[in-house]
C-alpha cells in the first residue's frame, strides 16, 4: 500500500471524484481515483487501500457485483468499503448492506459527515488489545496464568524475566536497545544498571533450553525476539 491512510474512490463522474479527493486529502488521507470496475480492480490488484468509497453505478459493471468479489476473495473479505450513490431508497441500502458494505452514503453528501463515518468505519477495523494469550515459534506466553510454555510444556521463570518475555513477545522481529528494554520492562525510573538487562536474558535463555536461541544478540544495539529461529519446535 503506498499509504497507510490511502483511500480508493471509485467514480466516473468527475466533478464528485474531485471533491472527494479534495475533501479526504484534507482529511489527512492519500487518495486514488478509480473511473471503473476495471481499474479498481487493477487499483486493488497492485495494493490494497485502508478502505474503499464505492459507486454503485460504474460505466463498465455494477459496484454491488465488484463488492460481492471483493468479499468472496480472502484478500479482501474484509476491506472497509463504503458504497456511495444516487440510489438512496430502503431497498437499494439494504441491497448495498447484504452485499458486505461497511455502510452506505447517498448523494449529494456533506463532505464532513462523509469523513466522520469513514473514520468511524476505520475504528471498527482498528487492531484490537494485545490478547493475553501470545505464541511465537515454540513458545507462548499466558498472562491471565503467569505461564510460560515451550513446546507445551510449563517452564519457570522469575518475575522480572517473565516480563522481558512478556514485552519481547508481543513485537517478534524487533530490536530493543539494553535502555529501551530497562525502560519499557522496568520502567523509567528504575536505577538498574544496562548490564542487568544482560543478566536476566542469560537467566531467559537457560530456562526456556532449546527454544533460547529465539533470543537473539544483535551486536552493537540490543536484543531481539526472532519468529522463524531453528529448533524452536513448531510454530503455534
């Protein structure tokens, strides 16, 4: 995606793509302007969008068609899309709605209540809490338990290298600095020492055996958990 906060409009009428673009680029979105069925299906083929505002009636086929594909296809099952139309009677929201629309705006439209139900729409689909329960290769972590297990099996950690595992686990593939990992385990008030972090990742890596190479020195910065490490068992 070229954008973290890009929008695909879909729209053959000029005058209403403009304003769109205007409106939602001075919303803080990147925008890409689709004419057709066809060219939003090679706009979605080559990145997908955060979400999607969808015409109903396209020159070359039907937006409701394009958005039953687009939910039939796992790529973009859960795309948020907004179909938005001159067809404003009950039965064409329902249509729309059944057909997997996030939700739908008739035209003409405020270009401000436009924007807010993109961004409530955007909510909808916002990560969720960290659960409780995280699994990187052989190991998972259970923080409603205290529990920490390799393969399956429980394994017995102290209280301060079950929190450096908890944090490390929930950002695989991450590098932390000595500092980072004393701040953001032990907090910023703490008055240890860099070299405790070093410490308590040896007393880490002895307990957890075999998986411990998923712990991994990157030289000159810090520390990382690594997803994908051999011997560490199956992935969970």
């Amino acid at each position: 995606m070229k954008h973290n906060s890009s929008i695909l409009v879909v729209e053959d009428e000029p005058g209403i793509a403009e304003l769109l673009r205007f409106t939602l680029e001075a919303a803080g979105f990147a925008v890409e302007i689709a004419v057709c069925a066809k060219d939003a299906q090679q706009a979605m083929t080559a990145a997908l969008p955060r979400a999607v505002l969808l015409d109903w009636m396209l020159p070359d086929r039907s937006g409701i068609n394009l958005l039953n594909d687009w939910r039939a296809d796992p790529r973009t099952a859960t795309l948020p899309v907004i179909m938005l139309t001159a067809k404003g009677l009950d039965e064409d929201k329902v249509k729309g709605l059944n057909a997997g629309a996030d939700d739908y705006v008739t035209k003409p439209f405020s270009p401000r209540e436009l924007v807010a139900r993109i961004h409530a729409v955007l909510r909808r689909y916002a990560p969720s809490e960290p659960t409780s329960r995280q699994s990187v290769g052989a190991i998972t972590v259970d923080e409603d338990r205290h529990l920490v297990l390799v393969n399956g099996a429980p394994v017995e950690l102290g209280p301060a290298e079950f929190k450096l595992l908890r944090f490390m686990i929930a950002y695989p593939e991450r590098v932390f600095s000595r500092a980072q990992l004393l701040d953001k385990v032990w907090g910023d008030n703490t008055f240890f020492e860099e070299r405790t972090v070093d410490v308590h990742i040896m007393r880490l890596r002895k307990s957890l055996g075999a998986a411990a190479e998923c712990i991994q020195t990157v030289r000159s910065v810090g520390y990382m958990l690594k997803a994908g490490s051999a011997g560490q068992g199956q992935t969970m």
